[in-house]
C-alpha cells in the first residue's frame, strides 16, 4: 500500500519499496507493484518520480 504524505504543501504518493515520491497515486502503484515482484525499480516508472523530474530554475 502506498504511503501519502505531505511535502511542500503538495500530497505525494511514495512507494514503500523503494522510497520514490510520485504526484499521482497510479504511479506509486506500479512502483511499488514492479518493487514487489522484480527486487528492482523500473526506469520508465521511475522517471515520473518526483526525485526525477527536472526544475526550471531561473536564478
């Protein structure tokens, strides 16, 4: 079961497995689901990851 939490004001979805943060419900479940079978983490859940979306940081 994925875990809610509040970060920033914003409500993300972390699997329990690998500890990844997503902003949709759906894609923690598959992170978790692919964790739970694999042993491993899947580069195309990942990469909606919170942890791995890149910023635009104008400074």
């Amino acid at each position: 079961m994925v875990k809610v939490i509040q970060k920033n004001d914003k409500e993300l979805y972390q699997c329990e497995e690998c500890g990844f943060h997503y902003a949709e419900k759906e894609w923690a479940e598959k992170c978790e689901a692919w964790c739970q079978e694999h042993k491993s983490c899947n580069i195309e859940i990942t990469a909606h990851a919170e942890e791995n979306k890149k910023y635009d940081s104008k400074i």
